[in-house]
C-alpha cells in the first residue's frame, strides 16, 4: 500500500505539546507515540480516537507522569505524525488491531493501564480481551464496543455519512464541534498539522464506515467475542464518561452492568465535558485515573 507520511515542520511549536517524538515499525509503516515518564513504571496506554491524534492527551500527559506512571500515547496509522496509507480501501478493523497488537508487542507493555475514548475504545477494548495478559486495568471513558446488534444513535448515523460524503472534511473543526469549550484558533490548527491535504485523511475519512453497524458486519464476531470476555472481566474497570456527549451518553450504565470488575462504585461522570473531554477536562480526566488506580494497588 502506498502511504504518505506528514512533513515534521508541522508540528513545530504546537501548543502544550513538547514531547519527544518515538517511532516504532508496524507492518512496514512507521507509528509514532508519545513516550514520558519511567521506562520501569506502570504503563498508562491512552489510544485516541476520530479523527484525533495523541495531542488530545496533552493535558493528561504531564498530571500522569507528575505521579509516576509511564504514559505511552501511540498516533494510530492514518493519523498524527504517523504514517498514512492514502486509500480508504487500505484501512479495516482488523488490519487496525493488527498494527495495534504489533505496537503493543514491539514496546513488551505489560500490566497496562489502558485510557480509552471512541475509536481508542473499539480497539483497545478488543485488544484487552484478546490479550488478558498484558492488562491490569481499564478506564473507559465516552467509548464502547459495538456489535452491529444494535440501533446506533442518530448523531452517529449523520457523522458517518458526513465521512463519507462530504468534500470538505475539516479536521480541527470536527474536534471543536465535538468540544463544549470553543478551542483557540492555534489548538484548531494543531488538530489540523497532520492533516494537509486529502490524501492523509484517508484513514479518519474510513473509521466511521469501520463501525459495526450490522450484525453481519466483519468486526461482529470478534467484537461478540470479546464481550464474553468482558462479562467475566475481574479485574478492575471504570467509566469515566461525560454528561454532554450526544454519542455514548448513558453507555456507561451497561459496562458497570455487564462488567464483574465495574460492578463497584468507583466510577464518575465528568461534569461539562462533550465527546473529546479529554480536550474539555483533560485533568480532571486524568486525576480521576490516577486515583482510581491508586485505590485499586495499581500504583506506578
């Protein structure tokens, strides 16, 4: 597959994002991932989502680290300052869990931490399932993992088609309308860096026909597969989930259901945040993790 790869001047002087960059070879193309604090601490693995990159951490990053985790934050394929196959047709759910699981084993993460949010979620849930192993906890946060066996909102319908349809994709702009804070012209044009042109938006212009919609849907099957895994998942499990996100917003109620591990009280709903609330309450985000964690014998 041919694959485009965002020129480095554009993420220059980016706003509250001074990490290092870190590359890693996943099937031949090059993933990129944030990587701060101690190499022998407890890792924190925080996966994005539509059509993000891991600057959507920036505010969970530092409070993480300040606490002695290791925060491993990867740019899936297609997005960030990773590579960018250039077709819709080269992205599949299952070829994304296969670069996914090759990043996971190439780092050796173990006794994870995982932080997850839309796109972040579908993938590192199923990830968590098929590798029990290597999982120590999960903090969901406006997520899940859809089956296609049932009815998807109607905000998610409209989304999926604007994806698809839609000459004019503005990245930036996607992320403010998924915010309840109106985001500063230069954060707009950080979500925007590694996106210059419609080639490299291949991969976040395929994420919303990737999800499960039918039963008969690809992902449908390892997707139920996981969930009875999930429904005897011991090991700890929150929700973190907003109260403004017209797309997952009551979801939480039926992990804290289905999930041994989530049947406690130690869940929270973030108070003012829509879909991207790491944006909107990143730190509140973050210290609820931290504490969850640490209430759990999950300390770094």
């Amino acid at each position: 597959m041919h694959a485009v790869t965002t020129d480095p001047a554009r993420f220059n002087n980016l706003p509250d994002y001074p990490f290092a960059p870190n590359f890693v070879d996943v099937d031949g193309l090059a993933m990129h991932f944030v990587d701060e604090g101690p190499r022998s601490a407890r890792v924190m693995l925080m996966l994005h989502g539509e059509p993000s990159w891991s600057y959507l951490y920036r505010h969970m990053i530092p409070p993480a680290v300040a606490a002695g985790y290791r925060v491993v934050a990867p740019d899936l394929i297609g997005f960030g300052k990773s590579a960018k196959p250039t077709r819709v047709a080269d992205y599949s759910y299952q070829q994304h869990m296969d670069w996914l699981s090759a990043f996971v084993a190439a780092l050796e993460l173990d006794g994870i931490v995982l932080i997850c949010q839309d796109w972040g979620s579908l993938l590192g849930l199923r990830l968590a399932a098929e590798q029990e192993e290597r999982f120590a906890a999960i903090v969901l946060a406006n997520g899940g993992l859809p089956t296609g066996d049932h009815a998807m909102p109607k905000a998610f319908k409209i989304w999926q088609r604007f994806a698809r349809y839609s000459p004019w994709f503005p990245i930036g702009k996607i992320i403010d309308r998924g915010t309840t804070t109106e985001l500063a012209s230069d954060v707009i044009a950080a979500y925007d860096a590694p996106f210059p042109g419609g080639r490299y938006k291949a991969g976040a212009r395929a994420f919303p026909r990737l999800v499960p919609s039918q039963p008969d849907d690809p992902a449908s099957v390892p997707n139920r597969a996981a969930w009875e895994v999930f429904k005897r998942w011991e090991k700890p499990f929150a929700t973190a989930f907003s109260d403004k996100d017209p797309i997952t917003r009551g979801m939480d109620r039926m992990w804290q259901s289905a999930v041994p591990g989530a049947r406690h009280d130690q869940h929270t709903v973030i108070r003012g945040g829509g879909h991207f609330l790491q944006e909107d309450r990143g730190p509140e985000l973050a210290a609820f993790a931290i504490q969850y964690c640490a209430a759990n014998g999950l300390g770094p």
